[in-house]
C-alpha cells in the first residue's frame, strides 16, 4: 500500500494527478479510513476556503508586480 502525502491528496482534490495516481489514490480512499479523514479535512478546507470573498490589497498587487519586473528584467540579457 502507498503512504500519499497531504500534498498527493490536494493535486488528487484538483485533478492534477496523472491517471493512475488517481487511480490508485480512490482506491485507497475507498478502503483507508484514516486517508479518507485527511481527505475530508482537505476538502472541507478547500470549501472554507471558497467561501471567503478575499482580495489582495493594492500593496500587495503592486509588490507582486516589482517583483515579476525585477525577475524579468534579472533574466533578459542586457545588450
């Protein structure tokens, strides 16, 4: 039997496992009851999560964006 991590079960919850992780993962969640409470955890997580109407403030925005420039501006080559 495989031990699936916290993060297999969240790629697994997104659907960005391949077709036969995903595989494997439902049929451990059909027999592993303690896999199953952890995916219930995540799930329930996910739809908290959902439920919250959040922004980001334009402080946060704007240094998201410096941040992108000076990584562009780090990766073009200067002539």
């Amino acid at each position: 039997m495989h031990n699936f991590t916290p993060e297999d079960l969240l790629l697994y919850l997104y659907n960005e496992t391949s077709p036969a992780q995903t595989a494997q993962i439902k049929a451990a969640l059909e027999t592993d009851w303690s896999l199953r409470e952890k995916f219930e955890v995540i799930t329930s997580a996910q739809k908290r999560l959902e439920a919250l109407k959040m922004t980001p403030s334009q402080q946060t925005i704007e240094n998201i964006l410096s941040y992108a420039e000076k990584a562009v501006a780090e990766l073009t080559p200067q002539a």
